[in-house]
C-alpha cells in the first residue's frame, strides 16, 4: 500500500510539471478565497473600530434629536417634515422625566474661527453645563462650561485638539481669545484627544454655553438632547418615559408616529451589524459560486488527467497497486490543488487587506479564523469534486488501460 507521503509527493510534482494549467485550475477558488478571507477581515477590523467609537457615546446615554437614525431616502424625505426641537423641549424632558437621570442639550453648527491670523473651520456646540457628566469625554487643561457661564452667557469655549494646534500652534490656548464668527470668545479649557473616525477628525470644535450659542446664533434654532440614565437597566424604560412626554410636548395622537428620533449606543450597533450581516450574506453568496465553478473545474482538470494518464494507472495495478491506492492519489492530487488555491487567495488577500490599511482609514487586519475557514473549505472542495474522477480512476482494468494507451 502506498504511504500518504508518497501520495503527496506524486500529487506536488504533477501539478509542478503542469504549471499554466495547475493556475488556471485554480483562479476560482484562489478568487473565492480571497473574497471570504478580505471581506470577512475587513468587516471584523470594522466592527471593533465602530464598537471603540461608539463607546463615546456610552451605553448609558441615549440621544434624542429631530431625525434619529435614517437608513433610506424615504426616511430623510419625512424627516425633513418635522419640528425641531426647542429649548420647551427640553425643559419639558428635564422637569417632566421621573426615571432617574441627567438632560443635557446640544445647539450644532459650523463655525469659522479665528486667533493670531490663523483661521478655520470648527463644530461649535452649545451645550449646557452638565453636558461633561452626560458623555464620556474630559479635559486635557482649563475648566468646563459651569452654570455660572450660562446664566450670564459668558462668551468663553472649551476647544478640541485639532483647534488648540491650529489657532495656537507651540501655545497654552487657556486664556487667549479667539474669534468665532467675529465674535471673541476666551479658552477656558482644551479637551483630550478623541482620534479620528474613518479618517473624519473629531477634535475640531469648541464647546460654548447652550445660551451664549442661541444669542449668537438665533432662539429657534433646533436642538438635540443627550440624556444619561443612572441605573443601566433602566434604559429602556427611560427612553419609553422620554418618548411619552415628547409625544405630549407635540400634542401627537395615539395613531401618528413620532415626529422626532431616539438614538443609543445600542440602536447604532445594530444597525452598523444589520448592513455587515448584508455585506457578508453577499460576499458569502459569491463566495459559494466561485467555490462551486472552482470545484467544477477542477474535478473536469482530474478527469482530463485520468484519460492523459490511463497508461500509468494501468501500469501501477499491473504491477501491484490497489484501487484504494489509484483512488487516494486522486484524491490526494485534487485536495492539494484545491488547497494550493486557497494559499494564494489568502496571499492575496493579505495583500488587499494591507492596501487597504494603508491608503485609506478602514482599519483591517488579516483575521486568523478566516484563514482557517478558507483553508478547510478549499481542501473540502479539492475532496468533493475530486470523489468521482478519484474513483474513475480506480475502476480502470490495467489491461485494458494498457491496451488502449498503446492503440491510441
């Protein structure tokens, strides 16, 4: 009986002598390989990175705001039909909620600032001065917006990173004035570094008092609110409490739907594993048809090689081997150009996943279950469709493969 290191050698030096053919066998299960091993990689890479993102937004912290989470065109269209919401609003949430909590606001915009001849571009948020203790965020240097600041509408800012850099390059920022929308306004602290997301910049705005910003910026302008619950496992009944006096706030019947939206951690990392579920359902749908062409390809490539090589086959039970022996080496011969496949479409793509990493914000790393998983599936396909040309093979009479090799 021939030994299985035997057989691997025959199989590696078959498939060595017939090189072009060997890769050209091997394209739709090196594409297939590939595509499972990339997308599953990037995707795993993207979903710890959106998971460390969100956390800022903190598991205890839902927001409430006038479009909430908008997943198709129709969705913005409607959206674009509501109220925004007011400070009524909010001193409504604030007074009204009896789940224990905090309710802050947000006034949004963009801004241009201005110091020592520098200018930009920045986020300005007016926020109230509990805003520090709702979300997740602190200081590098200086104080936050205190209750005092509101009350007198003080014109003094808290400035992310990439502001303190760009106004007051090799400076300490606290105490100097800037200028936004030419008005002057003081740094009173610098928040710490958040980072980046998908290559967006998250440090570049400044905090100012909820009521400095509606005096510079108009009393209608729409808000948005970030409420803390204190107890996590009081979420849900926080949001229903928030939902329900809103709903009053609007005077909305019974029969018409919410005319503003409820944002939390969790709703958005459903929603990010709803689009990869897609994403990946995909990828797997034109996975398994590469796979099942590569497949096919192969078991025509064995079978060409069962004619090419009847004389062979004829010799070797002539002179003593087995069916078992004729089958495995098949066998092992359509396995191993399967598994070759699957190492250069995981070559392949460790290099796309590297390319991408490197020229744009997607953070992928190559993952090590999708290696194994592409492994194991390109040897499972090399096995499958190899079974029938394998026994082919073995059914050969050698006289009679002898016989026609010679005719022939």
């Amino acid at each position: 009986m021939m030994r299985a290191g035997e057989s691997f050698r025959l199989a590696f030096e078959n498939l060595r002598a017939r090189k072009l053919r060997t890769f050209l066998t091997l394209v739709g299960i090196l594409i297939s390989v590939a595509t499972l091993v990339s997308v599953i990689s990037i995707i795993r890479g993207m979903d710890r990175y959106i998971s460390e993102r969100v956390s800022t937004l903190g598991s205890d912290v839902f927001v409430v705001s006038r479009f909430g989470i908008i997943t198709n065109a129709r969705q913005w269209v409607q959206a674009q039909k509501r109220p925004e919401l007011i400070l009524d609003d909010y001193e409504a949430l604030r007074q009204g909620m009896r789940e224990p909590s905090l309710a802050g606001a947000t006034l949004s915009q963009r801004g241009e600032l201005s110091a020592a001849g520098q200018t930009m571009r920045a986020d300005v948020r007016g926020v109230t001065a509990n805003m520090i203790d709702i979300r997740s965020e602190s200081l590098a240097a200086g104080r936050y917006l205190s209750e005092s600041d509101s009350r007198h509408r003080r014109q003094v800012a808290v400035i992310g990173q990439d502001v303190a850099a760009s106004l007051f390059p090799n400076l300490d920022p606290l105490g100097k004035e800037l200028r936004l929308d030419g008005q002057p306004f003081q740094v009173i602290g610098v928040a710490e570094k958040i980072g980046s997301v998908f290559g967006d910049s998250q440090d570049d705005f400044l905090y100012i008092p909820l009521t400095t910003a509606r005096k510079l910026y108009g009393y209608r302008r729409g808000l948005s609110f970030q409420v803390r619950v204190l107890s996590l496992d009081r979420m849900t009944a926080a949001q229903d409490e928030a939902r329900f006096i809103l709903r009053g706030q609007h005077r909305l019947d019974r029969s018409e739907e919410d005319d503003f939206g409820l944002i939390s951690r969790t709703s958005v990392l459903e929603l990010w594993q709803d689009l990869t579920g897609t994403i990946s359902r995909v990828a797997l749908v034109v996975t398994v048809v590469f796979i099942i062409v590569g497949g096919i390809v192969i078991m025509n490539i064995m079978l060409a090689a069962v004619t090419e090589r009847t004389w062979e086959i004829g010799m070797r039970k002539a002179v003593g081997a087995q069916k078992a022996d004729v089958h495995r080496q098949f066998l092992v011969e359509s396995a191993c150009l399967s598994t070759v496949g699957g190492v250069l479409g995981i070559a392949l793509a460790a290099g796309f996943i590297r390319l991408v990493a490197y020229l744009s914000p997607v953070p992928a790393e190559l993952s090590l279950s999708a290696v194994a998983t592409a492994v194991a599936i390109s040897t499972s396909i090399g096995l499958f469709f190899g079974i029938y040309p394998a026994s082919r093979a073995a059914r050969l009479d050698p006289i009679a493969a002898m016989r026609a090799e010679t005719s022939s």
